[in-house]
C-alpha cells in the first residue's frame, strides 16, 4: 500500500506557482506534436499546416474542456463564483467537453483548406491517449478524481483527503485510456481497413469509452453530483453516448472501405 502525499506544486518561479496538471497539458501537447510530425501525419497537404493546427487544438481542449467541466459536473457552483472559471490551473477539466472543443476546432480548420475533418481528427486520436496519460498522472498527483475504498495492496492513502485507503483509479485509467489505448490504436492503424478517414477516431473514441465506462465504478463520482440514471457516474452516462457515436462511426467507415 502507498501513501500519497505529493504536492500539487511542481516548483515556483519567484512567487508563481507552476503546478503538475499545467505541466501535464503542455507535454502531452509536445509530445503528441512531436509523434504526429515524425511518424503519424504521411500526407504533405496535412503536415505543412499542421502547425498551425495545434494553436487551433490548444484553445479547442482549454475552452472544450472547461466549459465541458462547468456544464456537465459543477454548473451551479461557477454560477456563483464566475471569477473560478479561469483558473483553470487549479482543475476543473472535462475530457468529453475538450473533445467536442477539438471536434469543432478541427472542423472548423479543414473547412478552411477544403480538406476533410477526419485527416486530422484521426491524428489527434493516435497521439490523445499520450495527452490522457499525463492528465491522470496529474490526477493522481492533485489527489483528485480517486477511488473508492479498497485493502488491495495496491491501494493509496490520498493524506489530502482522509485516512482511508482507495483504489487509485487516476493510474487505472493513465494505464488503460493512455498507455493500452495507445498501442491499441497503434496495432489497429497498420490494418488496411483502418485507412479510410474516420475509422481510427471511431476506435479512439469506443475504446475510450469503454475503458472509462468500466474504470468509473472504481472511482468515487463527483461530491455535488453523486450517481445519477440508473445509479452511473455523469462519466459513465457521457461516455455510454460517445461510445454509441464511436460504433457508429466504426461501422459506417468499414462499410465505405468495403465498397
């Protein structure tokens, strides 16, 4: 059993705080970039403004993932307390809201050259489970988004919140939605009916959900929220929706590459 008590503060500059979940973002992003320039993106058309995507992709997960986390976990408590809403450093971040806030970015800079959404989408979705895993990491770092209570020997003791000890759920899904994930899609983007624009994003988005619909009865759900429809996490309701529009984009991309 471990005993968690990191701080969320990675280090100062002069008075400023830089905190792991910032530092989280901003690797994932590096990285992913990185990945999607040497390795993923083959197509010269897509390479060349792919730079220029990423600012697109920076302001679609912060503006996404914010307004995401307000709407669907804590919209009474913002109401109140508009001022919050910014400091996004300190959390607050909802996977599904950032991945509509990519989805829209996305379309909207495709439109711009005439090029299909998915090129793109689909490069974002081999290199997001990169993103995740930091994300959770950070999670577990904060003392966040934890488990429920457990004599596992793998538990933690979260000293932040109290003396029990919980599954640590944030490493869970670091593992599952990041590392497994990831080589998931890997294996999956070498198949020949894995090229058609769409099908690797339709994975990306089944695999995650599933992975998150299994890893939240694990965690404990949202204090202002509690359970919900039939006794699931709002995660769990969100996630039941993109995997229903994962398979449907699966299905509808295999049966293009059939014919």
């Amino acid at each position: 059993m471990f005993i968690n008590n990191f701080d969320p503060v990675a280090f100062y500059i002069f008075s400023f705080e830089i905190r792991w979940y910032s530092l989280s973002y901003i690797a994932g992003i590096l990285i992913g970039w990185i990945l999607s320039k040497k390795i993923f993106i083959t197509e010269a058309n897509i390479k060349d403004k792919f730079d220029d995507f990423i600012t697109y992709i920076i302001i679609g997960i912060i503006i996404g993932g914010r307004l995401g986390y307000i709407l669907f976990y804590n919209l009474d408590y913002y109401s109140e307390n508009l001022i919050e809403i910014f400091k996004i450093w300190q959390g607050g971040m909802s996977f599904h809201g950032g991945l509509v806030g990519i989805i829209f970015v996305s379309i909207l800079y495709s439109k711009k050259f005439n090029q299909s959404a998915y090129d793109y989408l689909d490069i974002i979705s081999l290199v997001a489970p990169i993103g995740i895993f930091f994300g959770r990491i950070s999670n577990f770092i904060n003392s966040e988004l934890y488990g429920t209570e457990t004599n596992l020997p793998w538990a933690v003791k979260f000293i932040q919140i109290d003396n029990l000890y919980r599954h640590p759920s944030q490493l869970y899904e670091a593992l599952f939605e990041g590392v497994i994930l990831f080589f998931i899609l890997i294996y999956f983007r070498r198949k020949s009916f894995a090229k058609t624009p769409g099908f690797i994003s339709g994975l990306f988005v089944s695999f995650y959900s599933v992975f998150r619909f299994g890893i939240e009865f694990f965690r404990v759900p949202d204090e202002q929220l509690g359970y919900l429809l039939f006794n699931f996490t709002m995660g769990q309701i969100l996630s039941s929706i993109l995997l229903l529009i994962g398979i449907y984009l699966i299905v509808s991309k295999y049966e293009i590459k059939k014919h």
